[in-house]
C-alpha cells in the first residue's frame, strides 16, 4: 500500500492531479485475471506492479501501479518486476502486455522502449487525453 501511495504522490505532483484516476478495485488483480508483486530488496518492499486482463481484450495484460521506489532504484528492481508481471501474464494465458502512461514520465517511456515496448493506439481511461502514450509489447 505505502509504494502505490507513493507512486500517486509522484503522479500528482508530475500531472497536477491525484495521480491516477482510472477506476481500480484492488479484485481487478485477483488470479486467474490478473496479479499483484512486490518486490523486496533487504526485507524491505522496492518496488511493485501489477496487471489485469483487459476490458476490451481479453488477451491483454493491462500494467497498473509499476513503481520502484528510491531504495531499489539502479539495483534491476524495475526489470525483475516488469519480467515476473510478463511471466505472470502469460502463465495465465495473455499473449501481450499493454500499459499507459504519460509524456512527464521520460524516464517511464525510456525504460518500456528499452524493454521492447513500442507504442500503440491509446486506450483505456486516459485515451484521447493530451500526453498521454500508450505502448504494448507481445509475449
């Protein structure tokens, strides 16, 4: 709970909003639709991310809530998450990962383009929003 609330914090202060307003119920993470990880790092929680099947396809896994917090950064926090969510994902059958963000993340959009993300139309909640971009990647 304390990395998402410190994800959103994050996401206000960039967008000038409460973060993320797309409709989440924490059942949207429940197997065999979706999952919730945690990365720890010395017994401590670093980083976290989770992915639900998508509403208009159901062989997409929507990332949601992927942040590493300070202490796990540089130290391949993020990549291990965003691998475990993949594995996760397509263990329950999806045969791609889609996921949104913005254009006051650099680093967010760097790191997805780095790991073999490209974009795609915008979906979801914040589509047709200014900055808002929208990347993909098959399993």
């Amino acid at each position: 709970m304390a990395l998402v609330a410190d994800l959103l914090a994050d996401l206000g202060a960039r967008y000038g909003s409460s973060g993320d307003d797309t409709p989440l119920s924490a059942s949207d993470f429940d197997p065999p639709n979706g999952a919730f990880l945690v990365a720890f790092l010395d017994g401590e929680p670093v980083g976290c991310a989770g992915w639900r099947t998508n509403e208009g396809d159901a062989d997409a896994a929507e990332l949601k809530r992927m942040w590493t917090a300070p202490a796990g950064r540089r130290k391949g926090v993020a990549k291990a998450v965003l691998k475990a969510v993949e594995d996760s994902a397509r263990a329950a059958g999806r045969k791609r990962v889609i996921l949104e963000t913005g254009d006051k993340q650099p680093e967010a959009i760097a790191f997805y383009e780095a790991n073999g993300y490209e974009r795609i139309p915008d979906f979801g909640y914040y589509k047709g929003e200014p900055g808002v971009r929208s990347f993909g990647r098959t399993l």
